[in-house]
C-alpha cells in the first residue's frame, strides 16, 4: 500500500511539498525573425544556389546555421525554412487568420487560375473543402479506389515492350486518367480524349525553364516579346490553355444536360453556393478542375516514377517486393510507397504560409509579409531521424506509421493534400502491376539526378526503360 501524501511531505520537512509550486516556469526568451541566421550572399548568388544546387545548398544552410534559416532570394521577401518538427506543426495548427497559403500560389495562377481552393483562405478556404470533402471520402473514396484498379491494368497492359521509352508522359497519362474518374467520375464526358490529349500539351510548359515564372502578370509588350523566343514554351502554353478551357466548358454543360450528378467532384461543384444564393460561376468551376488535374497528378507522377527509378536500381528489394505481393501480403509495398515520399518528396519544400499578423512559431516572432516554408526533404534527410537518409530503405516504414510532423510529402494542417489516401493507393497499385508483369531493364547504368519539372521534383529524362515482359510462372500468373 502506497503512504499517505501527508507522510511523504512531512519526511522532506514542515510537513511541505517537497515541489515549490509557486515558482514560476523559465520562460523562452522570444527573439525577432530579425535575428534568425541565413547565409550573406546576395540576391542574385543565393537564386543561384536555389535554381542549380537547391538540394545540397538548404543542407549546407542547416549545417551552418540551424533547424531554421533566412533567405533572401527574391526582392523585398524574406523566406523562414523550417526543419523543427515542433515548429512544423506550431505553422501546421496556427490560426487560419495568422498565416495564408493562397497567396503563394502565384506560380501556378497560370494553370488554375486564383478563384479555387488553393487561392482561397479563411472562411472562403475552410467552406470550399468542407464542401469538396464529399468527393474524396467515403463512397467516393471507395468507387476511386475500385476504379484505380482496372485504370491500372489497362494502362499497363497497354505501354510498350521491349523499346526504349520515357516513363514520365506514361505514368501522367495514366494520372491523368485516375483524376479523371475523381473529377467526372462514372460519367466520362464524349471529349474527353480531345480533353486529355489537351491536358497533356498544356502541361509541356513544365518541361522548360518558365515553368515557374508568372507570365501572365507581365505586360502586353513583355508577353509579345516572350512569344517570339524560342525554347520557352510560352507560345504553346497560351494557344493550348483556351483549348482546354472551351474542352472543360463543353464536359460541365453536357454534365448540366445529362443531369446525372453523384458524389464526383464535378457534381459537388454544381451543388455549391455562395453566401448570397448564387451557384460556381464557369470560371470557377473551371480553376477547381484545373486544380486536380494540375496538383492532382505532377505530384502522384513524380512518387511513381522514383519508385521505378529506386526498385530498377535495387534487385534485392525488388525481389522482396515480388516475393511480398504473390503471397497476397501489402506491407512492403505500403512501405516502399511511405519511403520513396520520405526519400524523394514530389514538392521538397512545402506550401509556403504568409504571415498575415504576428506570431511566434518556437521562439521567433515572425512579421506580416515573411514567408515560413516547412522544408520536407531537410527533414527527411536528418540522419538523427532517419539513419543513412540517402538510402531508399522500405524497412523504415515497416510496422512503423509515418509521423504526422515529420514525414509531410502531403503538407498539413487545414491545407494538407485532400486526395493523400488515393494518391498512396495509386502509387501501391501501379507498382504492383508493374512489378508483377515487367521486368525493368534500365537504359543508363547512372543513377537519375533530380531535376524540377513545374513545381515538382522527377528523376531526369523520366527514367528511361525498357520493359520486359514477365513470363507467366515468374509473375505469379
């Protein structure tokens, strides 16, 4: 039997607790962002650094200075990396009036115009994807997954043997065909062939240097300039965007005349209403679209592809992956899907937060107007945290959940990825098929350096493969 209390405090003396409950906590003395470290380049030569070197120059800052650091490579902005999982979160869980994301999605205004859920913030923000969340969750959640499936097989079923080929243009092809099912789900639009083939040319943009840059806010005489330069893609983007705009005009009005609505995206967007009655205007309806079939596949895209990258690299695993998947087991599959996210996330940095008002994220007040960027591949390159991080080692993640701070390939907080839970499905349902009907024989004995496509990171030139067929004994057939 445990003492009575009393007892306890009388032995330490005056019949007292032996805990000064009255003295009061050290406090964490708060210093201004002023004061957070960053390296004394200048503009031009950090830009640099950031364009050529991204990956090893954020390593080199964190070595030098810590789990956060300034940059300053754009006029008049201040950029906060942070690495601090408790810091992640504290940016993750802050007031939606402290901090905006809608406001750092300037770069792909071009895509998805700036009425949609990635533009909007505060109550605008939290309504839409309150509304939208009907279209991934639930029935929809079941009838996309089922329908991953047979998208899968076809798509495999149907990409080349034996030749030398590209993997990225299959693998976004196929993306663009599970989004499809998201947004249109089982009432395919008649144009949709005309639609996809559109989507595809319109996102070409992502293979040049201009990707990134917000050409549409130039001026009329910049624009005519940039169309006459060739090797920008420029040109191309501006004729192939009012293709697919009238192409997605054309798929909702046979959706209103058809009149056949469910649980897809499309019909979630019809049944929305604004404050004062009024129902999603064309435009709107067409950058909530644009918006799953742009950040709705780059990013499910790039985790593919470096799977095929990693496993075509590493015999063993791959036959522990095969071995896995014929005794109808999904445990190292799930972990190759957690570790190729942790070791090569689609966006290395994450969404960008406006500091709309003061806060203190750790012990720094931030001011209205810096920028606090989560940094995914720093944190996932902690070798406190993950031991030999530049390995691709599924073992990690084996009976081991990925930390919600720590692992963010998907974001957080009230903006992380809506469709996480399918895209984790479309990566184990593609490698499965893939492994489980080809071999992959690589074209360039080289490891694929990462290179940025649009707003994400891909293995560079794709990878390039070859796919065997597997004979049916060795597939499990």
């Amino acid at each position: 039997m445990n003492p009575d209390a009393n007892d306890v405090a009388a032995e330490h003396g005056g019949g007292r607790c032996p805990v000064d409950h009255t003295a009061k906590p050290a406090e964490t003395t708060v210093i201004p962002s002023s004061q957070v470290p960053g390296p004394s380049l200048g503009q031009r030569e950090q830009l640099a650094q950031w364009a050529q070197n991204r990956t090893a120059f954020l390593n080199e800052c964190k070595r030098l200075y810590g789990s956060k650091f300034k940059l300053g490579f754009v006029p008049g902005v201040e950029f906060f990396i942070l690495t601090d999982p408790d810091e992640v979160k504290a940016v993750f869980q802050a007031p939606r009036t402290s901090l905006h994301c809608g406001t750092s999605n300037g770069a792909l205004e071009k895509f998805f115009g700036h009425t949609g859920l990635a533009f909007l913030d505060e109550g605008e923000h939290l309504a839409r994807r309150k509304a939208l969340t009907r279209s991934f969750k639930g029935a929809a959640f079941n009838r996309i997954t089922e329908a991953v499936e047979q998208i899968t097989v076809d798509a495999v079923a149907q990409w080349p043997r034996d030749e030398d080929v590209d993997m990225h243009p299959l693998v976004h092809r196929w993306a663009m065909n599970v989004i499809r099912e998201v947004v249109f789900g089982q009432v395919v639009p008649s144009n949709w062939p005309q639609l996809l083939d559109g989507l595809m040319d319109l996102l070409e943009i992502n293979t040049y240097p201009t990707a990134m840059i917000m050409f549409d806010r130039w001026s009329p005489a910049k624009k005519r300039l940039m169309k006459r330069r060739p090797g920008t893609g420029v040109k191309d983007f501006w004729r192939n965007r009012p293709r697919v705009d009238a192409l997605i005009a054309e798929a909702v009005a046979e959706r209103l005349e058809v009149g056949e609505l469910g649980n897809d995206m499309l019909s979630v967007l019809l049944g929305i209403t604004h404050e004062d009655g009024t129902t999603l205007s064309g435009v709107e309806l067409r950058d909530e679209i644009m918006t799953m079939f742009v950040a709705g596949t780059v990013t499910t895209v790039s985790a593919v592809c470096w799977s095929i990258e990693h496993f075509s690299r590493d015999p063993e695993r791959l036959a522990k992956l095969r071995a896995e998947i014929a005794e109808g087991s999904s445990e190292y599959l799930t972990a190759a899907a957690h570790e190729v996210l942790r070791k090569n996330p689609p966006l290395p940095n994450n969404l960008a937060r406006q500091v709309m008002e003061p806060i203190v994220i750790g012990n720094v007040r931030y001011e209205p107007g810096q920028l606090l960027v989560p940094s995914a591949e720093l944190m996932n390159n902690d070798p406190e945290r993950y031991p030999e991080p530049d390995e691709f080692r599924p073992e990690r993640f084996l009976g081991v959940q990925p930390g919600q701070y720590t692992w963010i390939p998907f974001g957080g907080g009230h903006t992380r990825c809506m469709g996480d839970q399918i895209a984790i499905h479309e990566i184990r349902t593609m490698l499965r098929e893939l492994v489980t009907n080809v071999d992959f024989e690589r074209v360039e004995e080289d490891p694929a350096k990462a290179v940025p496509r649009g707003p994400v990171v891909v293995p560079q030139r794709g990878p390039r493969m070859v796919l065997r067929p597997r004979t049916a004994v060795a597939a499990g057939h």
